[in-house]
C-alpha cells in the first residue's frame, strides 16, 4: 500500500457532469490489484482516512494538489515534430507538413524513437491516457503500444484508414490495411492496459470499401475503439457533400457505414448539421473537442450550449500537431475562450458560454473516461479506479503563486490554475501508482 497526502479533487465516474470532491488536506491510499495495477483503496480527508489506515506509509505533499492524470482525447503522436507549422489551413498543412512527416514512420525506428519523445511529453504534462493517432504504418501502432506497455500505461492507438486522396508514403491499400486492422487489434487490444482504435483518418480520404470493413471490424469486436475526424472546417464540409451528394450529412456518412456507436471519438464537430446532435445521442459516440488546434487552423469554435442542450458526450483534446500545445491546462483555458465566442466560424451564431473551471477539469479527466467507456476505470481517483494522477504545484511560477495565494474560493483557485499553469506546475505523474516522471520528492 502507498498513501499521498495533498490537497484532493476526485470525480464521481459516472455523472454525467463534474461531481467533483476537494480536500484542503486529504490523502489518497492505493493498493496493487491481483494483476499488479495500482488501485484507489480510500480517498477523502487526511484524518477519516488515516485513522482507517494508520499504518500505510504516507508521502506528505501538503500544499500540492493531487488530481486525476489528464486524459486526451485526440492527439497524433507522428506529428509531434511539426507541432507550430505555419499553413494557410488544414488541407494545404496536411500536404506540406503533415503527410511527408507521417511518411517517416515507415521506418520502425524512427516511430519508437518518436514515440519515446511523444510518450515522455505526454507524462511532463501530466497525461496519463490518450486516445492516439498513429499512421498509416503498422510500424508506427507497434512503437507506440510497445513503449506505452513498457511503462505501465492505459493508452489506445490504431493505424490510420486512408486508401485514397493521399500521397504516396502514407496512402494504403484498402485490403492490406483491413487485414493489418484486425492483425494489429487481435495482437494488442485488451493486452495489459493497452487498446486498439479503428482509425480511418477522414470520410475524404477512405474509399466506400474501407469505410464499410472498418464498419464491419467496428461491429465484430465491439469494445475496440473507432477515432476519426468530423466536421473540422468549412471547406472540408463542401468536399465531403461533393463526396457522398447522397447522405444527409457528413457525420450521417459515418453513420451509414457502422461507425457511430459507444467507443466512437470524432475530432472536431464544429460545423454539425443540427441533426447530427441527434444522432450522436442516439448512438453513443462522443466528440472530441480540440480548442487549440481549432483557432491554430482557424477552423471555428466548438458550440457547447447546442452540445450540452443535446446531452452529447463530449470531452477535450490537444491535437497536436494542429494543437499548439500538449498541456491540458492550456486546452482547458483555450476551451473557456473558444465557448465565450458568440460565432461558429461559417457565419452561423452560437450562443456564448462561461464554462466553469470543475466543467474544463471534468471533460479532460473523468468526463473524457466516460468518452471513452472507461468511467470508473480511470479518470475519477473513486475507490476502485486505477491510480494514475499527478500532482499540481499551484505555486510553481511567480504569478501562479500570487494569484492562487488571493483565491477566495475553490473555483476561483482551479481557474488560475487552468488560466495560468502549464508543464512547470506539474510536479509529479504517477501511473498506476508506480512513480513515472520527474521532479518527484
Ligand atoms: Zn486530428
């Protein structure tokens, strides 16, 4: 057993909006389960849990907060090397930057040595679990999930679907991909805390046959996941409805071909059409909100008041290489400036909204677990859940310190935090219990 006494917020896992626990001065015990994974004993305050647990070592960080490790719910580890490229949108980035860099991933050291880099970045800012993109290349899904295992991670990756409207280096065959698909998934999903996601990259670039196997390998292994694009901008709406003049709209295009379901994550969901919260409801599959990388590309602004009316579920996510930054403080505070706007970016209003700090805070923690069907596994530090957290120093840098010192609540002390913090006040990651990252005292 292991016991971290700190400032406390934990999440209820499975409401469906932040049911969030603070302890000025709590502690946190963890306990291995038979497989080894460090599990959430007792959580709550320092003397109610100590009492039940008097003789657990306890490591003292009074003055840090312990919350759940961060979850990403969109990011593609190839384009770590070309995050802060300049393009005059997303399609002219994906030919300049995105593609050649992807193309490199065919050469397996090159994708572990990426990986490593991507895998070490993610813990600096405290993410313990993402939902990843990898390429085209199975090469790529083999350096991510190997290195991930060797590190005890709860991660999920997959080969990107892509069979047409893509240059040579990264363009794939739609027979070859699907049977790499199920090769890759059969070898890695369920294996430790490791998990698979079908992953055709967008409704343009997969033809009517891959979109209809990846459906079809979506149906036959149920709890594997689906990650793909939807609705990102403007110009990539009017391709798709030159694409498919016959579905009713882009997402309706997923829909037709099985890959709206639970465990289903769609990047972006600016530009819906107002049926399409429908469906998402009805099926069950969630959206990715990435703020960044929407005002990097200058895609628009995510509509929360029509995604909250419709009671989709929705958390955050870096895209990076289209988001500019891997930290989920920065997407959290960029997601409260994306809700403000009052516009979409097609013309359309939106109404705008002041999301709260608890709100950021859940949709990158236990509100993406519950995108992904992992409520109550990780996400949330309730009794049971795996422990993976990290530990906040809200007086990591000179401003950050005088602003919390003046906080006059809760709230108020989270937003300063998620207004103000980056990678600097994350002070240390743990992964299932097992001590990870730096700077741990
Ligand atoms: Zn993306």
């Amino acid at each position: 057993m292991q016991a971290w006494r700190a400032s406390l917020l934990w999440f209820d896992p499975h409401a469906d909006g932040p049911q969030a626990h603070f302890e000025h001065d709590g502690l946190l015990v963890t306990a291995p389960d038979a497989a080894g994974v460090q599990r959430v004993l007792a959580v709550g305050a320092y003397a109610a849990v100590r009492a039940a647990h008097p003789t657990v070592p306890v490591r003292d960080h009074r003055g840090w907060l312990l919350a759940p490790g961060f979850i990403d719910l969109h990011v593609h580890y190839p384009q770590t090397d070309i995050i802060g490229a300049p393009a005059e949108g997303l399609l002219p980035w994906l030919q300049r930057y995105t593609f050649p860099q992807e193309a490199r991933l065919a050469d397996p050291d090159h994708a572990h040595a990426v990986a490593r880099f991507f895998l070490d970045e993610m813990a600096r800012h405290g993410v313990t679990t993402a939902l990843t993109w990898a390429t085209s290349h199975p090469a790529s899904v083999e350096a991510l999930l190997s290195q991930a295992q060797a590190r005890g991670l709860r991660w999920i990756t997959g080969k990107v679907l892509q069979d047409r409207h893509s240059p040579d280096g990264v363009r794939d065959d739609t027979e070859t991909s699907l049977r790499d698909t199920e090769t890759l998934l059969q070898r890695w999903h369920g294996r430790g805390r490791l998990g698979y996601a079908i992953t055709p990259r967008f409704a343009p670039s997969c033809s009517d046959a891959q979109l209809r196997g990846a459906g079809e390998l979506a149906a036959r292994y149920p709890d594997v996941w689906i990650q793909s694009h939807v609705a990102e901008q403007v110009d990539e709406v009017r391709w798709v409805r030159e694409l498919y003049p016959h579905d009713r709209s882009y997402l309706a295009v997923y829909e037709r071909f099985g890959l709206l379901r639970p465990r289903a994550v769609y990047g972006h969901g600016i530009y819906l059409e107002d049926d399409d919260w429908a469906l998402l409801r009805r099926s069950g599959a969630a959206i990715a909100v990435a703020p960044t990388s929407n005002l990097f590309l200058g895609s628009g602004f995510f509509d929360y008041a029509a995604a909250r009316a419709a009671g989709i579920v929705l958390g955050l996510a870096s895209d990076v290489g289209g988001g500019m930054s891997f930290s989920p403080l920065v997407t959290m505070r960029t997601a409260y400036t994306v809700g403000r706007a009052a516009v979409r970016g097609d013309g359309k209003a939106k109404q705008g909204v002041s999301l709260e700090p608890l709100d950021l805070w859940w949709q990158h923690t236990a509100g993406a677990a519950r995108a992904l069907g992992l409520a109550g596994t990780v996400g949330s530090l309730a009794p049971g859940s795996e422990a993976d957290f990290v530990l906040l120093d809200p007086a990591a840098t000179p401003l950050l310190a005088r602003r919390c010192a003046q906080a006059q609540s809760l709230a108020e002390w989270l937003f300063a935090l998620i207004m103000l913090g980056d990678d600097r006040a994350v002070r240390a990651v743990h992964v299932a219990g097992a001590a990870q990252q730096h700077n741990l005292t």
